[in-house]
C-alpha cells in the first residue's frame, strides 16, 4: 500500500511538471529561464542613475499569464531599487506588443503564474561604457481619435480620448442577461492591434468573467471594426507603428 502511494505521488509530480508554463520554443523549466534571461538582457535599458554605481543582485519575479499565453500582470516579489523594478516590469510586459506567446498547459482555464529570479551583474565602467552610445527608447500608445485639436496638451489630449473610448464603449455595449441573472460583476480585458493606418484587427478576449460578458466586450471591438473606426496610431521612436492595445471594459450592476 504504501509503495503504490508513492507511486501515485510520482505520478502527480510527473504530470504537474509536464503542464508547466513554458516559454515559447522551451519543453521545460531551465529552458524557460534560459530565454527569459536572455530576453530581458537583451532588451533591458538600464537606468541612467546606475551609470556611476554598478549593481549586482537577483531580482524576483512573478509573471500572471492568461490562457492565451499573454502576460497580465508582473510583480516584483523581493526588495529592489524602484528605477530598476519599474524598468523589468516595463520590459517584460512588451512582450504582449511583440506578440510573444508563451505555452499554457491545455487544461488551464484561469491565469497561470510563472517564477523566476533575474540576476543582474553589472560593474560601474562597463555600464558606463555600454550606456553612452544606447539610444533612447520612446514610446506612445495608439489612442481613440476626435481630441487632435488639443494635440499640443499631451495630458489633456490623453483625458479626451480616453473619455471618448469610454463614451463609445458603454454606448455600444449591453449587459448580458445571463450574467445579469447571476449578479456577475467585474472586469473583462479584451486586446486587439491598432495598425499603422488606424485601423483595428485581430481582437481577443484575455481576461473574462462569464455569463457571457467576455462575448459582449469583444463585440464592442469588433464593431470598430467593422464600422471602420480609426484611431491614432501608436509610435515607436517618433515613427508610426502597428501596436496592441489592452482595453479594459467594466461590467456593474446598478
């Protein structure tokens, strides 16, 4: 009896390690790890306030995923210099803009969550040396369209079109009546690409509560769609780029 429950915990341990998250081309953990280390090395920018002092130390991650493979969420678990946490968090999150997907275990309907412990090790004249000819990376996200005429109030232009977005949003958008009748509530995220013409694709839900809300959600997406609604394009570096774009819609019973 007690050799066919160690079997049986083998068993489990075996199966629980063969659905692990993984990294997209990895079958397994150290994989996983290798290429994430070299993702972030790779795309990085180190703070300028690091130039003169250096740093070594690990920092410790964890990535929420959602079913589709797309990061939610990134959180900084250990004690770390608020430049470099803000910077590892930002980095890893464009992933969802490179359209990296990890691999979800096929039997995972909920998020998932992935650890990892970065190690940075950098001495202060190498950073220093490697820091002066890096460019500067800009970015602005895709916006909804109607606020150019204030354009030259950055604030203000991103308080218009967000209000505008949200205006269209919960014009377009019903309660389902199933959802209504199990008193759901909550957040639904639906992401979809905003190409470089202003035009909207390949919307997906990535965040759902049921009762039909997740439906209704990319509905709203899909009528910019074909309705021909175009927004301003995001940009890269100053130049127009094709980007993802996260919009969360709020569902509140009244």
């Amino acid at each position: 009896m007690r050799y066919l429950v160690i079997l049986c915990f083998l068993a489990f341990a075996n199966m629980i390690q063969a659905q692990d998250v993984l990294y997209p081309g990895c079958e397994d953990k150290a994989c996983s790890d290798k290429n994430l280390q070299r993702y972030i090395g790779a795309h990085f920018m180190y703070p300028a306030s690091l130039a003169q002092t250096g740093y070594k130390g690990k920092i410790d991650l964890t990535l929420i995923l959602n079913v589709d493979g797309k990061i939610q969420h990134v959180a900084v678990t250990n004690k770390v210099r608020t430049d470099i946490k803000e910077g590892i968090v930002e980095t890893i999150m464009k992933m969802n803009n490179a359209d990296i997907a990890w691999k979800i275990p096929s039997d995972v309907k909920k998020s998932y969550t992935y650890d990892y412990s970065y190690p940075m090790s950098v001495k202060r004249s190498k950073m220093a040396q490697e820091m002066a000819p890096t460019p500067i990376m800009s970015e602005e996200l895709p916006r909804f369209e109607g606020c150019e005429q204030i354009a030259s109030d950055i604030k203000r232009v991103k308080k218009c079109a967000d209000d505008k977005m949200l205006r269209y949003v919960y014009t377009n958008l019903k309660y389902p009546a199933l959802a209504r009748e199990r008193s759901i509530q909550g957040e639904v995220l639906v992401d979809f690409l905003v190409n470089e013409d202003g035009s909207v694709s390949d919307p997906k839900i990535i965040k759902d509560i049921g009762g039909g809300c997740g439906e209704e959600a990319l509905k709203v997406a899909q009528d910019m769609i074909d309705k021909g609604v175009r927004w301003i394009p995001g940009k890269k570096n100053g130049k127009v780029a094709s980007m993802r774009y996260t919009l969360p819609v709020k569902f509140k019973l009244h």
